[in-house]
C-alpha cells in the first residue's frame, strides 16, 4: 500500500497548489489576450492528463494567435512577458521541435508571500488538432482507465527519477510523457506474458517487478524493446521534448 499512500499524498500537495497554479494562468491569460484579444489558453500536459506532481510546471498552448510563424511569435510574447511584473524569468527557446516560452511566475499565497509557478508557453499556428500535446490528452486518459496501475506508478517513477537528476532530456533522462510511455508498454507486456488478472490492475504487485527489469538477464532487457520504441517515439507523440526539471513552488 506504500504506493497508494504516496500517489494520495502527491495529489493532496497538488490539490493546494490548484489556487496558486489557477492564478498564474489567469494572469498569462490576461497578458496574452491584451496583445492578441483573440487569442485563448489551452491547457495540456500532466495537468490536464492528472499526472501532475508538486513539481511539475504547467504547460498551456496559445490557440487563435495572429498568423505569422511560431517562433516570431513567440519573441513578442517574450518581450512583453519581460515587462511584467509578476513575471520573474523568461527562457525563450525558439529552435526547439516545438518552440516554447519558459515562464517563471510570482503568484501572492500569503500575507507578503509569494509562490513561483513555472509555465511552458507554446502556439498553435494551425489546427487545435494538430498540436501534439493537445492530441496527446485523449489518449492518455483513455490508457490510464484501461490500465489502473499506469497513474499512480508512472507518478512515483517521475518522483524517483527527479530524485536521481534523470528527469531532463538533454542530460540524458526521460521526458514526462516517454516516461508515461514507458510505464504503459511495461503494462502491456506483463499483461501479454502473465497469466491470470492484468498486470496494470494492480499498482502495488505491478511495481516490484516493474522495478526488478534493471537487474533482469540479457533475455529479459529484450522484453524492453516496446517500451524502448515507445520511449523513442516520445518526442513524436505530444511530449515536445519538455524537460521536468526539479522545480518547486517556493515561498
């Protein structure tokens, strides 16, 4: 039961960041309709897949943005964000697979306190549709309610990799959603080998094995090569390649 025990408390921390993370979006959502009056704010990512933890950032796309590339729009949205005053750090990187606006926002959560709430800004130049974060959420909660034990053990595996500084791409660790990625082909593949009830019906019996692979035999890093494909497709399939870096709210 140490498993569900630790997704409870991770989602009870999550459910008192809810006001301060609300906050942060209707600020951005204020400043970006005051350069774009079309323009709204869609939220994707482990916010709106459940998969949240307390350090995860929020990730919003900006949908009904004036036509012009991503990245040109993106460094106005840079240059206004920087005049802000609730805005404490601006990263703009416009030569990612899917350019993003890194924002790191000062929202009030006590008398003469103040909390630091990370958002990762995009912009849909086409169709909703095609964005692959935005496409990525359906999917993603239909496979949490095939297989319950997805959730609370992708959770604990994103909380363990923070842990070990492997959670950033470009120092060689997992994304979020290859990370989600992951967990699910290991399911699947328990659920194909094992007889009897699933292996993704049970969060508690599917993690001794999940983690007894890293020490298995050469024939059982075979059994990986799904999860492997998986992992390698991640960038492809609505992870956009976001670091989670070890960040917290901070007061």
């Amino acid at each position: 039961w140490e498993v569900w025990r630790f997704v409870q408390a991770n989602d009870e921390l999550v459910r008192r960041q809810a006001q301060l993370r609300q906050r942060a979006i209707d600020a951005l959502a204020m400043d970006v309709r005051s350069a774009w009056p079309c323009a709204q704010l869609q939220i994707y990512g482990s916010l709106a897949t459940g998969l949240c933890t307390p350090a995860s950032d929020i990730d919003v796309v900006i949908i009904g943005a004036p036509h012009a590339p991503a990245p040109q729009l993106l460094h106005a949205l840079h240059s206004l964000m920087q005049s802000r005053p609730h805005v404490v750090g601006a990263q703009l990187l416009p030569h990612a697979q899917v350019p993003i606006l890194k924002l790191r926002c000062a929202v009030a959560c006590a008398e003469h306190q103040v909390a630091i709430v990370d958002v990762d800004v995009s912009v849909c130049v086409s169709s909703p549709g095609a964005h692959h974060g935005l496409a990525s959420i359906s999917p993603t909660l239909a496979a949490q309610r095939e297989l319950p034990a997805l959730r609370p053990l992708t959770i604990c595996l994103k909380h363990f990799l923070a842990m070990l500084g492997l959670n950033q791409t470009y120092t060689g660790g997992l994304c979020a959603h290859a990370t989600f990625l992951l967990v699910r082909a290991f399911l699947l593949h328990e659920a194909r080998r094992a007889p009897g009830p699933a292996a993704g019906d049970s969060a508690p019996e599917s993690a001794p094995s999940f983690v007894s692979l890293r020490d298995g035999p050469a024939s059982g890093v075979a059994t990986g090569t799904d999860a492997g494909a998986e992992c390698q497709r991640a960038s492809g399939e609505g992870a956009r390649g976001h670091e989670w870096a070890d960040r917290r709210f901070q007061a």
